[in-house]
C-alpha cells in the first residue's frame, strides 16, 4: 500500500498521471530499499524488499499450494460466491441463501463477498460513529438511496460535478486511505475524490469522520459485481482509480466484468492503480486442506475470500479492458517475526494501467476479441 500511495500522491502533486512509465520499469527503490545482502542480518528488521526465491523455495511453495488444495470445497457449500443461475439457487433452496445472508453479514452478494483481507483489516464489521463525531452533511449524502438504484444521477447534479481533477477509492473501508488523500488533495484546487465500499457501516464510519468534507468527497453504498447499479457520476469522468486489495475477494467468474466496468470509468489517459495478493503468498501457504474453492482461490474461516494472482493474469485482465500496461510488477519481500526467528515470504502484484488517450466504447470489444484469438 506505501507503493501505491507513493505513486498516487507524486501523481497529485504534478496535478496530472505521469505517462512516463513503461511496463517492468523500476524508478529509483520502487519497493523499498531495505536490502538483505548478509543472510546472518536476517532478523535486524521485521521486512526486506526485492527478495529473490530460491528454484528450493519456489517447489516448496508449489508443493504447498498442491497439497493445501487438493481438498476442495463441496460444491453445494460454495453456493454463496458462485455465480447463481436459476437452476443452481433451485438445488440450493431458498433457505440456504437466507442462512448465507445472516452468516455473511459483509458480503455484497450471494454469489462473492467484498470484505478486505488482512491488509486493509479496517474494512472489519462495524456500524457505530466514533463518540463526539457527528455525520457530516450533504445534498448527495444518501447515494446509496432507492433514488439512486433507479438510475443515475443528472450530470449537472452529480457529486463533483465542477471538479477537474476527480478520484475513485473502491473498497474504502472505514476510511484508512480516504482521509490521507482528502489531505493531499487540500492543496489541489477543484479536485474530487470518491470512495466506496459494499459495506454501509463501514461507509458511515467515513461519513462520520470529523475529517469527512462534503464538498470535496463523496462516500457512497456500492456493489462493485452489480453491473446494472450505476454509479453516482457519469463514465469517462475518473483521472484515477485505486484498486487495493479488492479484487481478490471477488469470485474469479466476474473480475472481468468488474474490470470492465471500472474502465469505462476513467478518463482517456486516466489511470488505475492496482495491488493485490501474488501467487504462492504466505497468506496462500497458510490455508489447510478444505479452503480451496477452486484452482488458487480460498475461502477464510470468517467467510471472506482471497484469489492469488499471477502478473500475467493481470495483464490479460486489465488489457482485455480496454487499458494499456504502464507497470505490472511482482513485489516480493521477506517478512520476519524477530521474536520467534520466522521468515515469511510476501508476494504481491502491483500494476498501473492507463486509459488511452483516443479510447473509445468500442475499443475494449476489439481488445477481447484481439486476445481471444491469439
């Protein structure tokens, strides 16, 4: 997340996104620049950056991940963060769903749950405002109203509608990353930023905060995987998007769509800043047999959901959207708990991805088809 809030706030400083990465570039200490070169050093810091695996490792953690999933699931237990046709929710039974809904408080459907893994741990169930913190106003507060599900917005009434420069968080949480950014943006004029999160505490807690401006951001109830559920501004408006640790929570059978949506979002030339779990993390090594919904994907003891993704399932997802590759990058660092002498190797994916400047409706169409061909 530092990686990404580096990137994000030099791009608000400049008051544009930078297009001057190329894909696999590496600025000066991209992801840090603690370096281990004395092994006996090991356990002198709790992290270091740019770790090489070792062909050892790398079958060790292969070999985990096929153990760990060689029990799966029952398909009929994996009924909630399926993709649900009528047939399915028929063998199912309408009780079932009623038992998922109360179990999964947090999920933002039947078929996938939303809620953030460890690294954005704020997104925890919560529907109280903090004591003394009174929730602050705004004609677009309730966005998340019956108004707002019928259909969008008019463009002269949108939230930010005067704003040039305008930011989309998508699963904000409680608001972690929410505030640090509406304190950068204080010294950018008629900028906007827009968060949302499928959980309507954790919203609350954002528009509660004693730091929530109005009239710069607008927090708002959204289920990312509801293609039919506008958001509260027209596409093609975005500069940036930040998706952090999102994405793997979502089934794999709609990351597409939701890939897709999001582009239609941004601007031409706008940018989408991504980050999330990389194959063969500890998180991956850590589950036990039964976890494994399907090849790489895993369900928590708390019902939340992690996919672990490849730089090359990147690619191909945001390409296919229309996007072109700035950056898509492995970051992988060791993690070392000094107290019991344990190393833990992390591994994450990070990549920017940029909306062509001559994009048009049609061009994400003529990418997929391109790719499928090949």
């Amino acid at each position: 997340m530092n990686i990404i809030w580096r990137n994000f706030t030099s791009c608000l400083r400049l008051g544009k996104v930078p297009h001057r990465y190329q894909s696999g570039y590496h600025p000066v200490a991209p992801l840090g620049s603690r370096i281990l070169t004395d092994p006996a050093k090991v356990f002198e810091h709790n992290m270091w950056d740019h770790m090489q695996w070792s062909k050892e490792e790398e079958e060790a953690a292969r070999k985990t991940v096929k153990e760990n999933s060689a029990v799966r699931v029952l398909l009929e237990e994996q009924a909630e963060i399926l993709p649900v046709d009528q047939e399915t929710k028929e063998k199912v039974g309408e009780s079932s769903w009623n038992h998922v809904e109360t179990k999964a408080a947090n999920c933002s459907s039947r078929m996938h749950c939303l809620a953030m893994p460890e690294e954005k741990n704020h997104f925890k169930r919560s529907t109280g405002s903090s004591d003394g913190q009174s929730k602050a106003g705004s004609d677009f507060s309730n966005l998340d109203s019956e108004e707002h599900k019928k259909g969008p917005l008019k463009t002269e009434l949108f939230p930010g509608s005067n704003a040039t420069f305008r930011i989309l968080e998508v699963g904000c949480g409680a608001g972690n990353s929410v505030f640090p950014i509406l304190n950068t943006l204080q010294n950018i004029p008629e900028s906007f930023l827009y968060c949302c999160d499928f959980a309507s505490g954790a919203v609350e807690l954002v528009k509660s905060h004693s730091a929530y401006r109005a009239a710069q951001c607008s927090a708002f109830v959204h289920d990312i995987c509801d293609d039919g559920l506008p958001y509260p501004f027209p596409d093609g408006i975005l500069d940036v998007i930040l998706l952090v640790f999102v994405l793997s929570a979502i089934h794999p059978d709609r990351m597409q769509g939701v890939v897709n949506r999001l582009s239609k979002l941004l601007k031409p030339g706008g940018m989408l800043l991504f980050r999330d779990y990389g194959r063969y993390d500890k998180t991956q090594l850590r589950f036990k047999k039964g976890h494994c919904l399907s090849e790489n994907f895993y369900v928590r003891g708390d019902g939340t959901r992690a996919y672990f993704f490849t730089k090359g399932e990147v690619h191909s997802m945001f390409c296919k959207a229309g996007l072109d590759e700035k950056q898509n990058l492995v970051d992988r660092r060791l993690q070392v708990n000094r107290k019991k002498q344990v190393k833990m190797h992390r591994v994450w994916v990070q990549g920017k991805f940029q909306k062509p400047l001559h994009w048009t409706q049609n061009n994400s169409k003529l990418v997929f088809s391109l790719l499928s061909h090949d």
